[in-house]
C-alpha cells in the first residue's frame, strides 16, 4: 500500500489532529512507518492534486479525494492459473490518461493472472481470462479500452 493511499485512508476515517497531523488517541503519529519527510512531501503532493485541504487547524480529505480512493479500491482477483499453463492471449490496451488508477490496476491484476508484459500496454499470458474479471472490465467500462487476440503458437521469453 502507498503512503498516499494510507493517508488518504485515514483521513477519511480520523478526526483527532495535532499540528495538522492525524494522531491516534495518544497523540502519536498515525504514519510512524514511514519518515517525517515522506509524509511531509506525500501530504504536499495531496494538497497540491486538490485531494486534501486545511480545514479548521487540520487537513481533511476533499471530495475529490474521496472519489479518487474509492477510484483505487478497485476489485481484486486471485484466480490462479495452472501451473506452466500457455501464455496463448495477446491483450493490448489503451486506456486514456484521465484513468491513471485504472490502467495501474489492470496492470496489477495482469501480473497477478501471470501476464507477461511485452510493451508498457500490450501483455501475453494464459487464456481464457477468467469470465468474472470480464464482466468487472464491462462493469467499470473498461473492456471497450481492450483488445484480446489468440495466439496460434504459445509465447515464450
């Protein structure tokens, strides 16, 4: 998980702040994981993208910090294929820039289902793709975004 993600996470839940830091109920830094000037840049970052402003002596989550994690807390799958299965799916995306999160995500799950990527959007792997991570694709109107080809001889590295 990214020091972003967490802290934005956390400010969607907190409400005790010290110095505009979250605290835990002690007083002690909820991002003790991480170094002071991490958090320090990574909340900059934050206020800078409009995900997060100071409000009443602290720092709140805004709206469209809110929307950008629920954005991040995509689907996960964890289906597995066989063990030495045929990497025999050329799968080619393009997924426009505005959908940042999405096209990160995608890539996780690729590399989860044991893709193997060629080029930053076009990866091989294993097929059939499994029919519930299809229909989330159709779901979050991704699938128009991807091209599947199958490939008459297996792909090797």
């Amino acid at each position: 998980m990214s020091i972003a993600k967490e802290m934005l996470e956390e400010l969607l839940s907190i409400r005790l702040n010290y110095k505009g830091i979250p605290v835990n109920i002690f007083g002690i830094p909820k991002f003790s994981d991480y170094k002071k000037r991490s958090v320090r840049s990574s909340l900059q970052r934050l206020h800078k993208n409009g995900l997060v402003e100071n409000k009443g002596g602290g720092v709140v989550i805004t709206e469209s910090g809110t929307k950008y994690l629920f954005n991040k807390n995509k689907k996960n799958f964890d289906f597995i294929f066989p063990t030495k299965s045929i990497k025999n799916l050329l799968l080619i995306f393009d997924i426009p820039d505005v959908r940042r999160a999405d096209r990160d995500w995608l890539r996780f799950q690729l590399k989860k289902f044991d893709y193997i990527m060629v080029q930053r959007s076009v990866w091989v792997g294993p097929s059939p793709l499994p029919e519930e991570f299809l229909g989330y694709l159709k779901d979050i109107k991704l699938k128009n975004c991807i091209k599947m080809f199958k490939l008459a001889k297996g792909y090797t590295k």
